[in-house]
C-alpha cells in the first residue's frame, strides 16, 4: 500500500498553523515541517504534536520553500508565498533520499540541487550508516575527492577535483582549523579528526576565495557540529575492532525555550601496524586522542543572540622509522585548542549584523630517539591563529539577498628547526572585505554574484569576483553554472621553512621570493529528480598559474655550491642551510589544469533496496610541459547498495571504490584497485542499536608488497572489522 501525507498550512496574522495528516486524514504526530525562505535561507522548524499540529512563524512577505519529513518516508519541497492559505504535499515512500540544506557553496543556507556551485554533503544518518570513525574515511566515497584511508604516518590529506591540499580550505562550522597545515603540505590531518561530532560534511567544489578567501582555490570543505534540536538529547557510543581499535564517546544537550547546549566527549585508540612482515618500521602509528567540544546559544532578547564554541583534543602517536643512521623511535604529542564567540543581532525585520571573535592554538612537541644508541632530537612546533569577523544581511523586497562582510585575521608560526627565526616565530596578517548578492530573477532564474578584495601583510591587494546561477527547468530538472577565481598567498611554511632533518640528510628551505597562487574555475551542471530516481551530471575545469611545489635544487657540497644554490633563488643567507644534505627548495611552477566531469545518481527499487552510484573522470596536466600531474586518478567510481528490513529493524548496506592507474613519476604508475566496504546495524531497543563493520572486504594491498623485494606505494593495511553499540536518548516537545 502507498502511505502519502497531506500538509495543510492556514495563514494567520502571525504565522501558519500546521497539521499533518496521512492518506486517510489520520493524525501524523512527530513529523518535521520546515519553511525556508529561498532567498536568504532563514528557515523556522517545528515538529508536530500527538494531534499532528504544529506551528511556524514567518517574518517577514516572500517566497519559501515547505518541506515535511516522517521517519520511513521521504520528503518533497514545494515552493509557497506567506500568504498561501493551505497546501497539500504528496510523499510517496518509494522516493530518493531528499535533498539536504548546505551552507558552504554560498555561505547562507539552501537546499542542495539549487546550489550554483557543486556540493557534496554526507548526513549524519549516512556517516552512521558506514560505521565510520574518522572524516577522512567519510571522504573518501565522495565523488571527486581522493583522501589517503588506513594510514596516518604521513598527514591525511585531501584532493579536490585533482587540486591538491594546499589549495583546499578546511573548516569547522565555517571558520579554519589550525595545525600547522603551512609547515605539513599544505594538509590538516584529517585522519583524526572525529565525525562522532557531525551533524554533516560538505564539500563545495571549484574555486572559494570571493566567499572563504585565501586557501579556497579548489574547494572548502566545511566540517559542521551538531545543534541539539529536543529538549534533552543524549548518546553513548563504543566500538572496537582490528587493530585494537577502541572508539568510546559520550554527548549531551538539548534546547529550551531560547537556550541550547551540546557538550561531547571522546577517547580513540589504535595500535601501531606495518606493511612489510620482515620490516621492524611502523606505517601508522600507535595513537591515543582525546576530544572536547562543547557550544551553547541563547537567545537573550527577540533580536539578540549570544553563542560560544570550545573545541579540542590532545593526541599522542608513537612510531619507528628507517633512517641513513638506523632504526629511530618518534614519539610525538599535539594539541589544539579553539574558542569562538558570536553575537547575532536583528538590526530591522529585514536585516541582521552578526560578529564573531576567534582564537585558535596549535602546540606540538616531538622527539626522535636513534634505537642503536646516540643523542635524541628535540623538536617543536606552535601556530596561533586569531580572527575577527562582521557580516550584514539584508533582504531587499523579494528578489534580492544582500550579504557583506569584514574580517581581520593574523597568523603566527615559530618552532626551533622549523622557521627562520626559530622560535621567535613568522607572522602574517589579513583583511578582507567581501559581498554577494543572491538575485531572484523570475520564478525560475537566480544569480549569484560576489567578490572579494583582499589585503595582505606581504603581498598587497587581491580582487576575485564570482558569478553563479541556477535555473529551474521544470519541478524536475534543475541547470546551474558557476565561475570565479581564486588566489592564495603562499604560506608562512613556504616562505620561511628552515628544517633539516635529524635522521635522514636531506633539508627544505622556504623561499621569501615566492609569488601568489591565482586560480580559475568553471563549472557546469543538470540534476533531475523523480519519484523513484535522482541523477546529476557535472563538468569542471580548474587552472591554476604559480602553483607553488619543493624542487630538489641538488646537494651542495662546498660552500660555493651552496651560495649558487641560495642566489639563484634568491634566499638569503639567515636561512643558514648545511653542506652535504640534498637541498628542497620552493618555486612557483607556471600553469596547472584540472578538468573532466561528474556523473552521480540513486535509485530506489523498491521500498527495502537502494542502488547509488558516482563517476569521477579526471584530466590534470601541467600546461607547459603537458605532462600528467602526478599522484591522481583519471578514474574514480563509487557504488553503494541500500537494504532495510523495517520488521526486523535492520538496516545494512555494501559500498566500493574504485581507482584506475595514477602517476607516481613521469615513467611509472601505479595498479588500479577497489575497495570493498559492508555495514549492517540493528535496533536493540528503543534507543540502542548494535552495529558492525567490515572495512577492505576484498582486502586490497599493494602490489608490490608481493614483490621478492616487497615495496609499497599504498598504505592500506587489507581487512579490518568493527563492533559497537549506540545508545540515544531523545525527550521532545511535549
């Protein structure tokens, strides 16, 4: 039998009451209404009672967007005007997955399809669903972005599109994650970072620089906690597995009246691994970490609001490698910490100014011990990182969303072997002003147009513009476009970079004669959504001009080949780099391109069986020399099988990537490969759900590890596995 809901909106002076009924004009209590302004975003939400009513506010004349969502069936958004008198919406149990809101291709949020830039985002049902423990994991079956999974020896990066991680900007509920990404490739290892904390995971693709400014020149990934949405919520989790993989966290929180509260705790472990039997070197680490995050809001008056974030963690790795003077133990401790406070304050019915102030600290101390006996070597690392913001919004009439805003940033590194100055550190400051205007032309054309300036400690002034449109087709079809360009100031890492390593002989000097990274990005798209199918296709093309990469400039032996090396360059002396040691040096390369397209779509057989699936095709040269960019995949693919056995409350699920060949030198490549991941839960009790995972079904290794002289280019460890048990409690609005 089909179920459908009916939902009924009588407009009053204030607001519209709500109620939700099914097929039969039964009462439907517990459903979710949401009315969504299309231009600015601004959404009220509530959830109906045991009669199946609710209702919602609306401020101010203009156009919305309607959705009703009931667990075990889908949603479907229409568009209504604060006068429509009653509107009924159809659900039909058999429809995709609906569209979810985003925040990060237009910094206001808007539902999905109708982003002008691609946006990819993961819910928290569907990071659940894969029994994942960290993001890295999770981005890795997005389409598009290749992540290093299984190994966090080196830094988890990211790559977009086939930009890499120095060009990709990494956020927290909108604002930068510090961690000395300068110093590490350009990459925040994302391969600790949590997701028992997410609400959900976005990633917007192409150029960010006119909204995110510097560092979003091939996309923003946008990590967003939760916000309790009941009263009182509570959650336990734990699980454990290969590896001895520990995962235990613990949150609460809820919303009342004009307050809210979330506070999470967690603890992970995992024991070191290596890949080579006979090898006594580690690939990942022995790790232990510990994370903190608690936010509260509380709307003081009709017009104002106050909120403060406190996030962090501390993580302890231990390790041994292989180096020129032997075997070496490292052991090695971080931390972070971050603190924002935000003021929201409604200036007019039309209008709201919004303040934030942030301060975030980075600490690392690690130390190299030679196993054969020798000196032990010191190192530390600091970044401090502080920020301040304004933005006004103002809706003008029903066709225009006017967004402006300010902001101060300042940047700090210092650490001995690390900077030129040592401890004393390098330092680097910001401000930036930016506007968009979120244009409704029509009932079916919106554009988007924005642009930033950007002034520069080192490097002076920087303009990006951005246009944007989306066009609705029909109530099915959806086309969008999107250009803009993006800029990066090289890092202070790349500037300023003094270090040599204490094992192996070999060293990396910054260059201070560096110049700015300046992007282009086009995309192009057509969505299409139906009863039971949803699909999209996407064309891209990003280039890039200086892109900034280390050259191996030789190995001065002689005083003389090491004044060749720092003039040519023109580095100055008080880099004070030693003979003897093969010498990394930054330059700017002329021109990269990235291009290819996007194919993704879902399928629901029926009301038990989901089918979705992506494509990924990538083309990445260097213009100049028209050679492939190395370390990326021409092909990427990614399939995912859906099963729900609602009787037995039982949910499960198979998913795969798939890479081709990718470059590890212009002569050599790598095999292509696939990874096979299952995942199955089932409810307990009210609350409680057990959940199991197995990770690399196909247990999938390189290669070469089955060399007679075995190698490795990957460092996927091969099959793991997962238990784990969740409780959640949850007291709603009576």
């Amino acid at each position: 039998m089909k179920w459908l809901l009916g939902l009924v909106l009588v407009g009053s002076a204030h607001g519209l009451e709500v109620q939700v009924i099914d097929e039969a004009g039964g009462r439907v209590p517990d459903a979710t209404v949401t009315l969504r302004q299309t231009l600015s975003g601004t959404r009220a939400t509530c959830q109906t009672n045991a009669e199946g009513r609710c209702r919602v506010d609306i401020a101010t004349r203009a156009d919305y967007q309607v959705t009703a969502e009931k667990e075990g069936l889908s949603s479907i958004t229409a568009r209504i005007t604060d006068h429509t008198p009653e509107l009924t919406l159809t659900l039909g149990i058999a429809q995709v997955r609906s569209s979810v809101t985003v925040v990060s291709g237009s910094r206001i949020e808007e539902l999905q399809e109708e982003s002008p830039t691609k946006v990819e985002v993961v819910t928290r049902d569907q990071i659940q669903s894969t029994g994942y423990e960290r993001v890295t994991d999770v981005l890795s079956e997005i389409p598009g972005v290749v992540t290093r999974r299984g190994s966090s020896n080196s830094v988890g990066g990211e790559q977009i599109q086939g930009v890499d991680s120095r060009q990709v900007l990494v956020l927290q509920d909108g604002l930068p994650i510090v961690g000395a990404r300068g110093i590490k490739s350009g990459a925040l290892n994302l391969n600790r970072q949590s997701v028992g904390r997410m609400g959900r995971v976005e990633v917007a693709k192409g150029a960010g620089s006119p909204l995110y400014g510097s560092d979003a020149i091939g996309g923003v990934i946008n990590m967003i906690t939760r916000e309790p949405q009941n009263p009182v919520e509570a959650g336990l989790s734990l699980s454990g597995g290969s590896l001895g993989a520990v995962d235990f966290r613990g949150d609460i929180g809820g919303r009342y009246k004009g307050w809210s509260n979330f506070l999470n705790l967690e603890r992970h472990r995992q024991d070191s691994y290596g890949l080579i039997p006979t090898s006594p070197i580690t690939v990942s680490p022995d790790f232990r970490r510990y994370d903190f995050l608690y936010k509260t809001r509380l709307q003081v008056t009709s017009k104002l609001a106050l909120g403060f974030t406190a996030n962090a963690y501390h993580n302890r790795e231990t390790g041994r490698s292989l180096s020129e003077t032997g075997l070496v133990s490292g052991l090695s401790n971080d931390s972070q910490q971050n603190y924002t406070a935000l003021i929201d304050y409604t200036l007019t019915s039309r209008t709201l100014l919004q303040v934030r102030g942030y301060v975030a600290r980075y600490n690392e101390n690690s130390l190299t011990t030679p196993l054969a006996g020798g000196a032990t070597s010191p190192a530390n690392l600091n970044e401090r990182l502080r920020r301040l913001d304004s933005t006004v919004s103002h809706q003008f009439g029903t066709t225009h969303f006017l967004q402006g805003g300010i902001e101060w940033a300042q940047n700090l590194y210092r650490g001995a072997n690390r900077l030129v100055g040592d401890n004393a550190g390098q330092q680097v400051t910001t401000n930036d002003y930016w506007l968009q205007d979120k244009w409704q032309v029509g009932s079916r054309l919106t554009l988007n147009l924005g642009g930033r300036i950007t002034h520069h400690s080192l490097f002076g002034n920087a303009a990006v513009p951005k246009v944007g449109l989306v066009y609705r087709l029909s109530d099915r079809w959806i086309a969008r476009a999107a250009w803009g360009q993006g800029f990066r100031a090289p890092d202070l890492g790349q500037l300023y970079f003094r270090f040599a390593n204490p094992a192996s002989f070999y060293q990396v000097i910054g260059n201070p004669n560096l110049r700015p990274e300046h992007g282009t990005s086009y995309q192009a798209g057509l969505t299409f959504r139906a009863n039971r199918f949803r699909g999209g296709v996407s064309i891209y093309r990003n280039q890039i001009r200086d892109l900034i990469d280390t050259f191996l400039a030789g190995t001065p032996r002689t005083a003389a080949d090491l004044q060749s090396v720092l003039t040519l360059y023109g580095i100055p002396s008080n880099f004070s780099p030693f003979l003897g040691r093969q010498t990394f040096v930054y330059r700017n390369l002329s021109r990269i391109q990235t291009q290819g397209f996007e194919l993704d779509g879902e399928y629901a057989l029926n009301r038990r069986l989901r089918l979705a699936g992506a494509y990924t095709y990538l083309h990445a040269t260097d213009t100049n020399t028209k050679l492939a960019l190395l370390q990326r995949h021409r092909h990427q693919g990614y399939v995912k099988l859906d099963y729900a056995l609602p009787r037995w409350n039982l949910d499960a699920n198979v998913r795969g990537t798939f890479f081709s060949h990718w470059q590890l030198s212009n002569t050599t490549r790598g095999l292509p490969y696939q990874i096979w991941d299952a995942y199955a839960s089932k409810q307990l009790y009210r609350g409680a759900r057990l959940f199991a995972a197995v990770d690399n079904l196909n247990n999938s290794r390189d290669g070469k590890l089955q060399l007679a002289t075995p190698s490795f280019d990957r460092p996927d460890y091969g099959r793991t596995w997962r238990l784990g048990l969740r409780y959640q409690f949850l007291k709603k609005v009576e």
